[in-house]
C-alpha cells in the first residue's frame, strides 16, 4: 500500500514539475515577445 502511495507522488510531483517548467518556458516566450515589440517600435 505505502509503495502505491509513493508512486502516486512521484507520479503528481513529476507532473507539477512539468507544469513549472511550462510556465517558465511561456513567460521566457512573453519576455521575448515585449524585447521584440520595444526593438520594432525603435
């Protein structure tokens, strides 16, 4: 039973992560798109 339990986590911790990672990537992708709009309107 305890080793179902800890598999679960693994499985929720894993995916949280890959959440984090997308929305780092996404504001990474939104700060390239301000950098772009303040060069093109120069």
């Amino acid at each position: 039973m305890q080793n179902l339990e800890n598999l679960q986590f693994e499985e929720l911790k894993s995916k949280l992560e890959m959440r984090i990672l997308d929305v780092d990537f996404l504001k990474l992708l939104n700060l390239q798109n301000i950098f772009d709009c303040i060069f093109l309107s120069f």
